[in-house]
C-alpha cells in the first residue's frame, strides 16, 4: 500500500497534456485556453459617453451655457463632425467628437430657446469613457490554462477574439460492474441496488466541461469484465467502479492484467478508497474507483478532478488542501489517513467544519448528500478547534 502522496506523484509524471485544436470563440465556453490570447482592438475603440446627456468643449462654455444644435449622436452611429462652440445630444455608447471632450448627463441640465444651461459646477473629461480604458489592443486577455468561463468569454469577444486555440477534452468511459447493478428507474428485488454511482461519476466529469462520456455496466466474470474494458478502452481515459478489492468476484484486476495494462499502483492507505488504482495502456489511462459512492467520491475529488483538469490543459490543477477548524471530536482505529463527509460554514473566525452525520461509514448516502466537503482525519486523535485540512466538493 502507499500514500495519497506517492499516489498523486507516480499519476503527476505519467499522464500528459491533451493535444490543442482552434475552435469559434462562440463555441468555447467549458474550454482551456491553450496559448494566451491578446486583444485585436482597443476597449473601448473610441472615447464615447457613458451617459444620456448633452456633449461640448468645457473651455466654449460661457459661465454655465453653450449654444445646442439639433444633431444627435447615438450609439452604433460613426465618429461626426461637430462645431467646437456647440453642444449635441449625446446618448450611452454615442462616440464623442474629437474637438469635444465633456459629457453633461440630461438630469443637470436645462433647455432655455436654443441654449443650454448647465446647473452645476462640472469638470472636463466628465462622463467619457476613454479610448482603451479598459484593454488596450495587443493586452494578455487570457492566460493559457485558463478556463473560458462566462466572464472572461465576454472579454474575449469584445476583444474581436475570432478564433481560439484551445486542449481537446478527453475522452471518458465509465465501466460499473456488478451482478446487484439495475438501471435506474426499473423495479428492482431487495437483493439489487441502482446503478447510481455511474450516474454521480459522470457527473463529475461533466462538471468539468467534458461532453464525450460514455457508461458501460458488466457483470461480475471475467470474460464479461475483460470484454468490457476492450470496449471501453476506445475513450482516452477509462474509470471503472467496483469489483477492484481482494474478493473472488473482483474480476477489475484480472482483466487488466489480461488486457496487458501496466499497473502504476493500486491500494492505498486511505479510507475509504483503499482499492483506488492507475494503469496505463500505451496512451490510454485507467483509473479504479471503489463501488461505493462515498469511496468513489472521495477518491475521484482527490486525484480526479486534478488529473482530468491537467490532461484537459488546466493550470494549478492539484491544488493544496484549504483549512478549517474542526467543531468535533474524532477518534480513529486505523492508520489510514481517512476523509469524513464534513459541512463547512464561513465564520467570523474563519471556516469552521462539521460532521455531516456520526456515523461515517462508506456506505452511507445520506450523509453524503448533505456534505459539502471531505474532511481529512490524519491523526488518530482529533480535538475540537484543532486545524483540519478539507476539500470542498461539487455541489450546484
Ligand atoms: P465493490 O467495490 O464492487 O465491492 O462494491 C462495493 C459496494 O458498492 C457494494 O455494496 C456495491 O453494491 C456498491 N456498488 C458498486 N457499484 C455501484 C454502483 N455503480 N452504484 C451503486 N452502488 C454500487
Ligand atoms: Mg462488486
């Protein structure tokens, strides 16, 4: 058995970065940006007006009037010609002339005949939004190895981003094996259980913007379970769940060994999660998750998310373990490190953790859907107040 630390070392230098493919900026939202991208245009390209009002030169005003005209500069319309000792109306967005330089909002004005009386004391430059305030052209908008989230999408775009090279999301096949295993929704005998598990792992994957997945369930022989992870090994990356202890109807690691994948480690000293294991075949990646869904949970969070978000192109993927401070005791049998379902609170002292149920067995689901955090355990002996590292986990 080895550590949670060999553990993420031995996945650390054997996996690599996907390969990169250049996409519609329109289409890349979920995407890991694959070089820095830098703006094409000024942000904003001209000096135009942040509010509905009136625009002049302030040195043309005499005391607080400036004669108006007519003309109207609206958003969308291009860059006019203006007389200099004039004022125009002028609306949000609408491009400020270049021989004027303030911007009079509508609610400090007044109209008297053709004049325009401004009725408190301004200053040049009010109201203008400045050419490149914002970006100006040839800015890093975003880094590589970045996610495109909504935000930075937005300053893509307005930054005339067309085009972008983004890292190809991999590939992922989820094997569940079981005899017990029933799908969803189907009546089930007592001596079945759902499918669930498949269902949560694949929901973490999507929550890391990866489309192509796949599920495939066996049953517990080995000719079905080799057959199986044949297929499955089409995906660049196969997670298995179950069948991956030490019992005479684990057939995960036989077929494995059978399908010639090199084994990188399996077992762990974690609880719950001993049975996580890596095995590679040629360029493709096998992860073994445990049946139960806290110890898939748990093991998913911990090497996972990071593993997956490095192949995707992700920087800081493995990301250290925050800390909170426990408000419960804790006494451990084993000298496993161990992650209990924890909530986690914002305090005015900082984060604060909590059981999420006593009872912390692997099996428990319950307590697991309260959670939103994974608590580590390491000493046998936990006090309240001690400082206890977390992760926090995928909740909407
Ligand atoms: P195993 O790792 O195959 O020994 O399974 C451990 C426990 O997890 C057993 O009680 C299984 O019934 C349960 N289990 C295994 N796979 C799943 C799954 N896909 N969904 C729900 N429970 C599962
Ligand atoms: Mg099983």
């Amino acid at each position: 058995m080895i550590s949670i630390y060999e553990a993420l070392s031995i996945i650390r230098s054997n996996i690599k970065r996907n390969i990169t493919e250049i996409i519609n900026i329109t289409d890349s939202l979920g995407r890991i940006a694959a070089e820095d991208c830098h703006s094409n245009i000024d942000l904003p390209q001209l000096d135009n007006s942040a509010m509905d009002g009136w625009v002049f030169n302030i040195d043309a005003l005499e005391k607080n009037t400036i004669d108006f005209e007519k003309k109207e500069i609206k958003a969308g319309d291009p860059k006019t010609e203006t007389d200099s000792s004039k004022a125009y109306r002028i609306y949000t967005g609408g491009v400020v002339p270049n021989n004027l330089n303030t911007v009079a909002e509508k609610e400090i004005v007044e109209l008297v005949e053709n004049k325009l009386i401004i009725n408190k004391k301004i200053e040049k430059k009010r109201n203008i939004r400045k050419k490149g305030e914002d970006i100006k052209k040839g800015d890093i908008v975003l880094k590589k190895g970045n996610y495109i989230d909504p935000y930075n999408l937005n300053l893509l775009i307005s930054s005339g981003v067309n085009k972008i090279k983004v890292f190809k999301r991999p590939s992922i096949a989820i094997v569940s094996t079981g005899n017990e295993l029933k799908e969803p929704g189907v009546k089930i005998k007592s001596h079945e259980v759902y499918d669930s598990n498949s269902y949560t792992v694949k929901a973490l994957v999507k929550s890391m913007g990866i489309e192509n997945i796949y599920l495939y369930r066996c049953k517990d022989t080995l000719e079905k379970t080799i057959l199986t992870i044949k297929k499955a090994l089409e995906y660049d990356i196969v997670l298995t769940i179950g069948g991956v202890s030490m019992g005479d109807y684990d057939f995960i690691r036989p077929a494995l060994k059978e399908l010639k994948c090199e084994r990188l480690f399996w077992k762990l000293k974690l609880k719950p999660g001993r049975p996580f294991g890596f095995f590679k075949k040629n360029e493709k990646y096998i992860f073994t998750l445990p049946g139960n869904p806290v110890s898939s949970t748990v093991c998913f969070e911990l090497f996972l998310r990071g593993t997956i978000e490095y192949i995707m192109g992700k920087d800081l993927c493995f990301k250290e373990l925050r800390k909170g401070k426990a408000l419960f005791d804790w006494k451990s049998k084993d000298d496993r490190i161990e992650f209990v379902r924890g909530i986690l609170k914002d305090s005015d002292s900082g984060t604060i953790l909590e059981l999420a149920g006593k009872d912390q067995q692997s099996n428990m689901l319950f307590e697991l859907s309260k959670a939103n955090c994974l608590i580590k355990v390491e000493s046998n002996s936990i006090k309240k107040g001690d400082l206890l590292e977390y992760i926090k986990l995928y909740r909407l």
